[in-house]
C-alpha cells in the first residue's frame, strides 16, 4: 500500500500547477501523513475525524463517509472538509446491503455545506441520474481503472459533470 501510494503522490506532483491533482487515501491515514498525500477519508470504523485531523495535520483534507443525512451533519460538524455519500449502486470493488435514497443524496447536496461525492458503483451510465438529484461530484475507482482506456474514461466523467 505505501509503495504504490508513494507513486500516485509522486504522479500527482508532476501535474501542471493549473491542473492540481490530489492523492487521497482511503482508510489508512497513517499511509497518508507517512506518504505526504494530500489527505485522506474514513468512515465509521476508521480512525475519528479528531484523530485523524491530528495525524495529517492541519492542511491535509480530510473526508468522511454519510449514508443519510444526520451523519452527514455531523461530519460537517466534526471538521470533515468533504463527504462520500452512499454507496448508491452496486460496485465491483465493494459489497453493500444497502444503497442511498435519491432523497439522502438530494439532501445532503441541498443542505449541507460541504462537497458530497456520490460514491459506490458510479458509471458514466449511471451519472445522469446522480445529476438529476443535484450531484456535481463522484468518486469512481473500477469505472476507470478497469476500462480499456483509463484516461479516457477519466476525460468522460469530467465532461460529463462540467456540462450544463
């Protein structure tokens, strides 16, 4: 894990400074601080937010996870600078018993301040929906990484949430 987050870090350094890149690492905020990624997410059985603000230090992002709306506030409140919402669809990375409300996601896009990424199962044939309820962010793993042409994939999504 350290040695292949070592490398994303050091890709993301190369990118021209008009296009910043950032590495966040899951889970393993520890990997994250010891790497110098620009930050990392938990969830419920991660590491607390104060600890881990604590670990990566004061610039670092910091995200959590919200399946509804309640746990959404309080991730704002405990200092998270973005949330992953969901998981709204079935994923090849990840199993899950259960996927978000159109009325959660919507919500929380609505009310809360701060950046939501539709996370869990996103596809570029799944993305207009997530934009019907107000979604402008996701956070993709096999949707990219497991397509032929992983860049263009990437290029994909990117238009396709910065159309109108």
């Amino acid at each position: 894990v350290v040695d292949r987050t070592r490398r994303a870090v050091a890709i993301a350094r190369r990118q021209p400074a008009g296009q910043p890149v950032f590495v966040i690492v899951n889970d393993r905020i520890d990997v994250a601080a010891a790497v110098g990624a620009a930050g990392g997410h938990v969830g419920a059985d991660d590491l607390p937010v104060p600890l881990a603000r604590r670990v990566l230090g004061p610039d670092a992002l910091l995200g959590g996870t919200a399946h509804d709306v309640g746990e959404a506030r309080a991730a704002a409140a405990a200092g998270d600078d973005y949330l992953g919402i969901g998981p709204c669809f079935p994923s090849a990375t990840k199993t899950f018993g259960n996927f978000a409300a159109p009325e959660f996601l919507r919500a929380v896009v609505t009310e809360i301040s701060l950046p939501a990424f539709a996370i869990g199962g996103v596809t570029l044939e799944r993305l207009d929906p997530l934009r019907g309820l107000g979604v402008r962010r996701v956070a993709v793993a096999s949707a990219v990484t497991a397509a032929a042409d992983p860049a263009a994939a990437a290029r994909a999504f990117i238009e396709r949430l910065a159309a109108p």
